[in-house]
C-alpha cells in the first residue's frame, strides 16, 4: 500500500447466539477459525500494524490471534460498549497511527485480501476522511443503512434500530468494515456520543462527523456481498462454510483439480492439489493436506495432513498425517495413522491399520494387518493378517522387517524384533526372535489330530452329532468300499 496501514479487527462481542462454550470468532469452517480466515486476507495486504479487540474469552480468543499472527497488537476491550468503543480502544493500543485505519470484524471468514486491498486503494485515491464498504442487500433488516442525499453522496449511517420507516426501506447497508484516515479517526473517536437507541459508542457516527467538518466521505459498493456476512448462529456458520467450501472447489478446478461431485466433496483452505488430481464423491481433504499430480483420492475418504505422491490411488480411506509415495495405492477401507509413510509404488490394502509405519518402496502390506511401530523394506511382502504385536501392555516396541522379505500368512511380530534382507516367515508363525537375512523362520510345531475328540468332550452338542455323522458316513463308505455290500444305512445299495 501506498500509505502505511493499520487493520483493526473487532473481535470482542459474545457471539451468544453460537450457544457454545467456544467464542463465536473460534469455530472453524474449512479447517481455520472465522478468525483466521479474517487474518489471511488482512495479511495479504501487509498492513503495517494489525491490532485485535478482544473481550469476551479473552484469554483463549487472544492465544489463538498470537498463534497466528504473532505481532499483532492486542486491545482488550473490558466492557462491549459499541464499535466506536472498541476503534477507541484499539487506537490506544496502537500508539500514533498514521496513514489508513481499516476496520474490519473476526466473523467474517469469506472475505478476501484483494477486496480489501482493492478498498484501501480507492479510500487512499479519493483522499476520503472515511470509506464505507457497502453492499446491496435483498433483507437489509438489522444492519446500519447508509443514507445518500439527492446528489447520491453519502451522508450517514444510521442504525436498523435508530432508522426511520423511510430509512428502512435503504437496501445499502454498511457491511462493517469502514477505512479512515488516522488522523481524523483519532479526532473523532472522542466526540462520538452513545446518545442512540442502543446506548452504544456508534463507529458509523464518524460518518456524519466527517461530513458536518466538510471532510470528503464515500462508499465502495461490494459486489460480492458474501465477504462481508458474518456468522452469528450455527445455522449461519454452516451456511457459509458450505459456501467457503463451494469457492474453494471452484478455484481448484478452474487449476486444473477434477471434482466428481463438488456437493459431497469438502476441501480445507490450506489444502494444496496439483494439475489432474481426481478427487471423487464423498472425500474430505483436511488441514494441510498436499496431492501430487494425477492422483486419485476417493471415492469416500478423509484425509487430513497428508501428503499423497504423484499418481497415488487412495480408495474408501482414513488417514492422519500419513505420507503416500508416488504410484502408491491405499484402500479400500484402509486406516493411516500419524507416521504412516509408504514407499513409491507401495501397497496398503484392505482392512489394514497404520502407525508410526516406514513401508518402503514396492513393498505391499495388502491384506487385513495391524503395522504398529514397524520399518518393512524395500520389496518385501508381509501376509495377509499379519499383526505387528507392538505393545506388551507397559511400552511400545518396534518391528524391523529388511528388504524382499516374504512372510507367511497370519504372523504375529511380537516386538522388538527383527527380521533379516531376503528371510521368510512361514503361516502362522508368531515371530518373537530375530529372523537372520535369508533364513525361513517356522514357529509352529507339526500339526497334531486328536481323533474322537468333539464326540468326547463335546458329546451332546450339534459339534459332537455333526463330528459324528461324519464319521458313521466314513466308516460306512470304507465299509462299502471293502465290498462288505448288505450293511444297512444310507446309500447302502448297489452303485
Ligand atoms: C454493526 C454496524 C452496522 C453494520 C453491521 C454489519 C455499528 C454501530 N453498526 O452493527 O452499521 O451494518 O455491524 O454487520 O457499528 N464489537 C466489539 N466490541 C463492541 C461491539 C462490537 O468488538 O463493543 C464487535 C463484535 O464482536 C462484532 C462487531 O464488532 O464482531 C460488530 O458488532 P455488532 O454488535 O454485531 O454490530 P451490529 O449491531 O451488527
Ligand atoms: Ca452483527
């Protein structure tokens, strides 16, 4: 910006029609805050100083501004006596400001840096004492109208509750966010009265100041009315997320992004897709998840904070900061969890639960398994229902498996433990020693049958009648077969 610029953002009202125990500015939609959807776009025009009010929930309100922004300016506003109040408030926090003052609210997550830029410029260019960013309305109901006279200037803003019927029938309204010149805002912030239906220190006051000292004042018409709508209830809130999210949506695709079914799909603001990712029905891409190129995520998965490589397939999904190699494929009905990192052209298959698991390149976990702390190789090839058993009740211990390994079906790796470059593991082998390199491990003994024994200790139960039925038929059938034709039974006859 041409002059330096400071952006008050007013956030210290109740927000009780949330009926939450979190602030209203807090709760999120597309993965950040109203709040921090409101920073982003004041960030994008480098204001030189940004100053937050804060008052109700303070504490929490004020930790969550610094996380984000770790310079701003902090104004606590006690007591909420009105928007002029609380520019007042911030003002003298600030300490002497020059330049352009915009003020803006914490509750409106669909604005964007270029409508304020764009805002900032022309307040500067018209050299105005106070712009007004308006927009016009079909229900103005509630909002401050912003009343021309017959040369269409503006002359005041004057609040829903203080209009005249006349006044009401203005479908202008004020959306909230004003820019001044520092220099006149500080002069008339201590004149404002609270003398209003309200009993309120009016910000738009200021508008009727400026015009009785002859100063210039303007509204910037906002086409885009959306930007600066606020969300006071949960029915708002969701509105406008769906909303926020149909934007995003539409911005990825216009890069390049195929989005199969945008009304089931939900894409966070930090999400970042490459050209011909494919994303279909019923996926949500959360936090800061990254997709390379030509990948396909979905049908029905939620990732959040992953990172996909080029060309990886991601199928009917759950996954938590997991990172998939290029080529990769995961799913169906697959959970990743925090650690989870395959290799390129690697395979996590059906029914498989992830953690804290290094699989390496072309190695495939393909078959109802639980990898818990485990390094699996380059190559290698673990059975299907194999449990990494990484837990003995007090600690957690990990599995290393070298590369081109083969194990056997249904192991358990009893951990810590590891298997060697090039070894195999037999079915159902429960591995509690190391494996040498190129070694078969077997741990199973040889098997055992104990003739009789359903009939025996089971005698009674449709077990013990099937277990003997079968064997009356086999002894019948052995018979016959020795050519003793003439006993009695089923099938008995000549064939
Ligand atoms: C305000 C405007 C109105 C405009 C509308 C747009 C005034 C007098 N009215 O009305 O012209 O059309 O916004 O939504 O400015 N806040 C504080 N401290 C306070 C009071 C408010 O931080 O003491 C914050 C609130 O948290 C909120 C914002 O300022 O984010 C607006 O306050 P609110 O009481 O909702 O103003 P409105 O009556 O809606
Ligand atoms: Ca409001």
């Amino acid at each position: 910006m041409a002059n330096n610029l400071t952006v008050i953002v007013l956030a210290a009202g109740g927000g009780t029609r949330m009926k939450s125990k979190t602030m209203k500015v807090l709760h999120p939609l597309c993965g950040r805050s109203m709040i921090g959807h409101v920073l982003v776009a004041v960030q994008a025009v480098q204001p030189e100083r940004i100053v937050a009010v804060v008052g109700h929930q303070r504490e929490q309100v004020s930790a969550h501004i610094t996380s984000l922004v770790p310079d701003a300016v902090l104004a606590v506003q006690e007591t909420q006596d009105g928007t002029g109040h609380a520019v007042r408030v911030a003002m003298e926090s600030a300490g002497s400001t020059t330049g352009t003052v915009i003020v803006a609210y914490g509750d409106t997550p669909l604005l964007e840096g270029e409508s304020l830029r764009a805002f900032a410029e022309e307040h500067e260019a018209a050299q105005r004492a106070v712009s007004i960013l308006s927009g016009v309305v079909e229900t103005p109901f509630g909002y401050g109208r912003v009343v021309r006279n017959a040369e269409g200037d503006v002359e005041a803003i004057v609040e829903e509750k203080d209009a005249t019927a006349a006044q009401r029938e203005i479908r202008e309204i004020n959306s909230g966010i004003l820019a001044f010149d520092a220099d006149f805002l500080a002069e008339a912030l201590p004149r404002l009265s609270n003398d209003n239906a309200k009993g309120e220190y009016y910000l738009t006051e200021t508008v009727r100041i400026a015009r009785d000292a002859g100063l210039t004042v303007g509204a910037h018409v906002i086409d885009d009315v959306m930007q600066t709508e606020g969300a006071n209830d949960r029915i708002q809130l969701a509105a406008l997320g769906r909303e926020l999210n149909r934007r995003i949506l539409t911005r990825w695709m216009r890069d390049g992004v195929t989005v199969m079914d945008p009304d089931t799909t939900w894409i966070d603001a930090d999400v970042v897709l490459a050209e011909d990712v494919t994303i279909l029905p019923g996926t949500q891409l959360l936090g800061a998840t990254v997709v390379g190129e030509d990948a396909v995520i979905g049908p029905d998965t939620t990732l959040k904070d992953c990172e996909i490589g080029v060309g990886a397939r991601v199928v009917r999904t759950h996954g938590e900061l997991a990172v998939i190699g290029a080529g990769a494929t995961v799913g169906p009905y697959s959970y990743l969890r925090p650690g989870t990192q395959l290799g390129a052209r690697g395979k996590i298959g059906g029914f498989v639960e992830t953690k804290n698991a290094v699989i390496g390149d072309d190695a495939k976990v393909p078959h109802l398994s639980y990898v818990g702390d485990a390094e699996i190789g380059e190559g290698t090839n673990v059975g299907a229902g194999t449990i990494f058993a990484n837990y003995d009740g007090v600690a957690k211990h990990r599995t290393t498996i070298g590369r081109h390994a083969r194990t056997g079906s249904n192991n358990t790796f009893v951990a810590p433990v590891t298997v060697g470059d090039g070894a195999g593991t037999g079915a159902g082998t429960v591995v509690r020693r190391d494996v040498p390199p190129g070694a078969l491990a077997v741990s199973a003994g040889p098997q055992r049958n104990i003739d009789g024994w359903a009939q025996q200790k089971r005698s009674g139960t449709p077990q013990a009648d099937a277990a003997e039925a079968a064997a009356s038929a086999e002894r019948d059938t052995s018979h016959e077969g020795r050519g003793e034709v003439g006993k009695s039974g089923p099938g008995g006859g000549e064939s």
